[in-house]
C-alpha cells in the first residue's frame, strides 16, 4: 500500500482482504433478498466508501475489482472508476457481467452515465432479452438526464423512449418496469422541456412523481454515485 498525494494505492488482494474483514452476515442477507449474488461479503457502502476516499479514481483497479466478480468489489469499482476512460468495450463486459441488482441497476448505469458512450449505449440495452441488461439501460437513461444539461440532450429521443416506456413497461421483466418507472419520473424532475409530456406518461403508467416546489425542474446532478 503506498501513499501518493493524498492517495493510496492499494492492490486488488489488499483490497479484496479488507472488504472480507468489512463483511457482515445480517447486510449479507438483506443483500441476498433484494438480488445481490453470490460471491460477496455482504459490505455496507459506508465501508465501500472509506475505501474509495482513499483510492479515489483508478481506471485500471475498478477494471481489476470488477472482473473478480465479487459484488461487493464490482460495486467498489464503480465508485472508483474513471468514468471518462471507459471503453465501449469495458462497459459492454461490464453489464453483461451484472448479475446482481445493486451491479445492473446503480454500478453499470453510474459509469456508464459519466462515459463517453452512455446514451448509444442505453439505447442498445433497453432492447435486450436479458431483464439485468435492459434495466440497466433504462436505469443508465435516467442518471444522464440526472446528469447532463438540457441543451446536451437529445430531447426527440427522449420524447420517443417516453412513449416506448408507456407502451411496453407492462410487457417487460420487473427489473426492466422499475427503472423505466424511474426513467420517467428522471425526465419529468430534471428535463423541463419534456416534463408534461413525462408527467403525462407517469399518470399512464403509474409513476409518482415528486417534484420541488412550484413545479420547478431540479437542479442536475453533480454525480449521481453514491
């Protein structure tokens, strides 16, 4: 482990033996009821967390973490990833590698939502077979119009995945239903152009929306990893 500039590199068994002296049986167990997969330790994000302050970004480690296939280590790697280095060729393994629902749903869509290839990647995944896959699509769709400004957002596709979610959400898999939901409710908070035409959606499909006060849009989001 060495210290450089007020960051620590650390090796991914150095890392990989400090997340099993964080893991808990009882976080396990909850994690295993909500779609986290086995092999991992069961680490609270808090934990994730301390680590990732002393890493920081690290291309090539969050590459490492993530190929151990470790849940608790892929989510670390997403915490710590340069999201601006990633390669389409990184983030197509990576959500084929997502398994568990903390991977596919918040770890994949993160990165993927900071890189250069989100939104041309999104739109290939929301037509997958594969539910953890699609999810991941539509929940990566949300995090950039979370993210990015309005004016950097290509808002007839946008419009045009409204109406594809409100015509297909029943037919897909529950993972695929949950982020479409959130990618709705996404558009109507943080795109204004298109927050009737997604409020309109919502009342088709059932999402609740909840919005700041006066109906304003809210603020982008610095980053939407936590």
């Amino acid at each position: 482990m060495i210290a450089c500039l007020n960051k620590i590199i650390m090796t991914v068994s150095e890392i990989m033996a400090e997340l099993k002296s964080f893991g808990n049986e009882k976080i396990k167990n909850i994690l295993l009821k909500h779609g986290v997969k086995e092999p991992f330790f069961g680490v609270k994000v808090e934990h994730l967390k301390t680590i990732q302050k002393k890493i920081k970004t690290d291309y090539q480690l969050a590459l490492d973490l993530y190929a151990t296939g470790n849940a608790d280590a892929m989510y670390l790697a997403g915490l710590i990833a340069a999201d601006d280095k990633m390669t389409k060729a990184d983030l197509q393994t990576w959500v084929k590698q997502a398994v568990s629902t903390n991977i596919s749903e918040y770890t994949v869509p993160w990165v993927a939502a900071g890189s250069n290839y989100g939104f041309e990647l999104a739109r290939e995944w929301i037509s997958a077979d594969e539910d953890n896959i699609a999810a991941a699509g539509w929940a990566t769709l949300g995090n950039l119009v979370a993210l990015k400004p309005d004016d950097e957002l290509d808002l007839p596709a946008l419009k045009l995945l409204l109406d594809r979610a409100e015509k297909n959400i029943r037919q897909a898999g529950i993972r695929t239903q949950r982020n479409m939901n959130t990618f709705v409710v996404a558009v109507a908070t943080y795109v204004s152009p298109l927050a009737s035409a997604a409020a309109a959606t919502a009342a088709q499909i059932g999402a609740v929306i909840k919005k700041p006060g006066n109906n304003a849009p809210a603020k982008k989001k610095k980053t939407v990893k936590c």
